[in-house]
C-alpha cells in the first residue's frame, strides 16, 4: 500500500455503506461462557472478521 504512509485516501471510499452486521468496524464479537474443569464460568468474547464485508467493514452499494 503506497498510499498508507503518505496519507492519501481514497475518496469513493467515503460513499460507501457500512456493513450493517458488523456496523462497519469488520469485525464480530459474541460473548461465550465455558465451564472449567473448576466448574467455575469463564466468559470471554470472541472476535472474528465479518464474513458479509470479509473485515472491511463497508458493502458494496446497490
């Protein structure tokens, strides 16, 4: 990406829509809960690229 250290964008790139799964950030989080072998609950969140926009975080309009 040549553009990425001088600073250019790419100004079609304002128009786009965002992703509504994901709300254009490009990624998914779902909050999970395990049992331990404690039988404690561990929760976490697990973070994944959006699959619709493939981590963009923009749609093609249309």
């Amino acid at each position: 990406m040549a553009n990425e250290k001088t600073g250019v964008f790419d100004a079609s790139k304002l128009n786009q829509q965002k992703c509504p799964d994901c709300n254009g950030t490009g990624e998914l989080r779902y909050d999970s809960e395990n049992i331990n072998e404690n039988f404690e609950v561990e929760k976490q969140v697990i973070i994944t690229p959006c699959e619709r926009c493939n981590g963009t975080g923009f749609v093609q309009a249309g």
